[in-house]
C-alpha cells in the first residue's frame, strides 16, 4: 500500500473495505499491482459508501485478505465501484514512476515500469472509455506540473504549486462522483474534495522532503524552514476543507470524515514535531523507551515544552502547565498558546490523553463539542486571515487557524467571533462589519 489517506487500523469499516478493494485489486489487475494499491483508492470507496451508492459492509466481512485468490467481499460489495479505485492507484503509481524516471533516472523506477505496464495500459483504457479526452486532460495537467518546475527562478507560492494536481485530483474524483450518478450537490462536493486532498498531498510532500531535496539539489518550491512551515499549514487547511465537505455532505458519521480526521491529526503532530523544543527533540532521538518516559512526565510535541517544565515555551507563562493537579485546562484560556498544547498533549496527565483518545474513537461521529463542554476558545474574537468562502484561516492570538462559517461568505481582516470547534478547526460567524484597520 502507499497513499496519504490512509485511515486509523481501529476504524472496522476502513479495515474491512480495504481488504475488498485489495482482493478486487488482484483480480483486476494482478498480484504485482498490490504493491501500489493506493489509500486514495479505498477512500474514492468510503466516498460511495457515504454518498450510499453501494451498501457498508456488513459487520461478519473480513478485516484481512490475506492475499487469497478467492474474493471474501460481502454480498453487496459494488465491483464496478472498486475498479475505478484500482485503476486510479494505478494511474498515481504510473505518475510516480515517471516522475521518478525523469527526475532522478531511477533504475528501480523504470524496471517497476516496465513490470506493470500492462496493467497500468488497461487502467489507461478504463479511463478513456469513461472520458475519451482523459490522455488529453491528464497530460496537460503534468505539462503545467512540470512548467510550474521549469519557471523554478522566480517566486512560486504552495497555493499555486500545487493548484495543478488539486484540479488532477478534482476531477478524478468528478469521474468517480458521476459513475455515482448522484445528485449536482454530491457531485460538486465529492469534486472539491479530491482537489482540496490533491493539493493536501503535494504540499505535505514538500513539506518532508524539503531537507532531501535540497541534499541532493532536487526541485523543491520551499525555500526555507519558514516555507516548510507554510506548506504544512497550507496541508492542514486543505484537508480541513476535506473534512468540512465530508462531514457537511454525508453527515457527521460519514466514514470519509474519520478517515480525513486520521491523517489531519497525523499531519499535525508532524507540524507539532518541526515546532518541538531542541531539548524534546533529543528524547526522541534516544529510542521510544526514553520517549515513553518523557511521555510518562508530561512531556509532549508542542509548542508548551513539557508540562512539567519551569514555563512554557510558546507563551504560556506557566498557565497552562502550572495550574493545580496538572490539568492544563485549568490554565490561562485566553492564551491561545496554552490551548495549543492542550490539543497536542490532551492535559499534563498521561490519563487525560487516553480519555480523548476514547472520545476520538473512529466509530463516534465527528460532532461540535456539546453544549455541556464548551471548548475554551468559544467566544473568542479573531480576525480572518484571508476570505472564508466558507472555509480559510484566522488569525487568532498571533497563530493562523483553520477555520470556516456557517456557509456565509466573510472577507479578509474582517473581525469574527468563535462560537464552537469541531474536529478540523472553528467555527465562527461575522462579529460585525468593521475591520481591523477601523
């Protein structure tokens, strides 16, 4: 398997479509093709599940295919359906390995090429029967790709990097939303979420690689670690937007939503870890024993620096990891600091993380917090940091927030008021008409 969207191993429902897609995988395209059977293929799944073109699976389906011939799927397991995903992993590995080809004149890639041409030519043919332009439209969106990398001289912002493979996703997934024959509503929602998960992958691709990159004097649009930053920022706002749609589209059970919440929260430690004190970096480096026991005294990756620590390093002044019995929610509440490391560490106690884990379980629907407990950033007042139409960022106590409306547009630097948190960002609304340079 390779991929980004791959989803949380508690999730049932992931598990058991992941071994009806790999079975119909072999048999559609080969043994051989497993090896790049892709976790965007098993979301494109959950997708019709969520949009009920196709029946879930019944709790008795397999969780393991274990790579038998036979087909184990459930009665109602849609074939069609799971073809379409097949032929797009390969279509991903085929890109991949041409991108390698050109790159870096890989031997590896170029001998896997030659083994997987022939199903990589049948998913081509799947593709053109669906849309006869679909050689013409895929190859002019790697031409703009590598035109963007060509132009590499002049200043070229994430957004615009990789606005070329969020409209290859986008209309993968438009494909894939009319063999649903669903609604214009589904359709163009299930289209935004495939760009919006496309330009997710690419800028957390730069993200990481950024340090090989410029190892081996490879093309990498990041010129710093600030633009690393930026990039992984750019990542979690996409995938925000993501989930928004799933949830919003399919309801706050929707599988596609778990699945967009597991790699959010894994690309958010990852951002948490480029953030973590020199000193918290070192116990990591040291094995997962010495980890564990960091872990065990309240250290955590976030900008707070450890619970236990003389202050904390993001501003808190101690607050939050100084308040009585360790519970950081006893902290200073208007410090948006103190809040961030409440979210990455879950409270100063190792208990306090396992009960949030329990509450994040994949089997609850992602729901606002209730009414009976309130997120403390309720009722703070932020400024949009460019227009939320209806999903973008705020600025709130200095940080850059992921964060959307009830569906009205509101434009830049306009001052907004939070009034609940779900499991990708805030929620706001319109304080008033006034600005911050009023």
């Amino acid at each position: 398997m390779f991929g980004f969207m791959r989803g949380n191993r508690s999730d049932t429902t992931y598990r058991q479509v992941y071994a009806a897609c790999c079975q119909a995988q072999r048999r559609h395209f080969g043994l051989t093709s497993l090896f790049f059977h892709s976790y965007e293929a098993i979301f494109l799944y959950l997708l019709a599940i969520d949009a009920q073109a196709c029946d879930s699976p019944p709790d008795t389906a397999v969780t393991c295919c274990r790579l038998r011939n036979r087909l184990d799927s459930w009665p109602g397991f849609d074939v069609e359906r799971a073809r379409f995903g097949n032929a797009f992993a390969l279509i991903l590995a085929a890109t991949k390995l041409d991108d390698d080809v050109r790159d870096d004149r890989s031997l590896v890639a170029r001998l896997l090429r030659w083994r997987l041409r022939r199903p990589i030519a049948e998913s081509r043919d799947y593709f053109s029967h669906l849309d006869p332009q679909f050689e013409h439209v895929v190859a002019d969106f790697i031409a703009q790709h590598l035109r963007l990398e060509r132009t590499a001289d002049e200043p070229l912002s994430i957004e615009d990097y990789c606005a070329p493979t969020a409209n290859a996703f986008g209309y993968f997934f438009q494909l894939f939303a009319e063999q649903l024959a669903a609604d214009s509503t589904v359709r163009d929602a299930v289209q935004q979420i495939g760009s919006s998960i496309g330009a997710a992958i690419l800028s957390f691709d730069c993200a990481v690689d950024y340090a090989r990159d410029r190892q081996r004097g490879s093309f990498n649009p990041l010129a710093n670690t600030r633009d690393v930053q930026r990039a992984l920022d750019y990542s979690l706002h996409c995938l925000a937007e993501a989930g928004w749609r799933c949830t919003q589209t399919f309801g706050p059970a929707a599988a596609t939503g778990r699945v967009v919440r597991a790699v959010f929260d894994r690309v958010a430690h990852r951002q948490a870890a480029l953030l973590a004190p020199p000193s918290i970096k070192k116990r990591k480096r040291r094995g997962l024993l010495t980890t564990y026991r960091a872990y065990r005294r309240g250290f955590c990756v976030c900008d707070c620096g450890g619970c236990d620590g003389p202050g904390c390093d993001g501003g808190c002044d101690g607050g939050c990891c100084d308040a009585p019995g360790g519970d950081a929610l006893g902290g200073d509440a208007s410090n948006i600091d103190c809040l961030i490391c409440v979210d990455c560490c879950g409270g100063c106690n190792p208990g306090d993380l396992r009960d949030s884990k329990r509450k994040n379980s994949p089997t609850m629907p992602l729901e606002s917090n209730s009414p009976s407990s309130p997120s403390p950033m309720v009722g703070m007042t932020a400024f949009t940091f460019g227009p939320l139409n209806p999903s973008g960022y705020i600025s709130l106590g200095g940080k850059t927030v992921p964060a959307r409306s009830r569906g009205e547009w509101i434009g830049d630097d306009t001052e907004v008021q939070v009034i609940a948190e779900d499991s990708f960002g805030l929620i706001v609304k319109r304080l008033e008409s006034r600005t911050s340079g009023g």
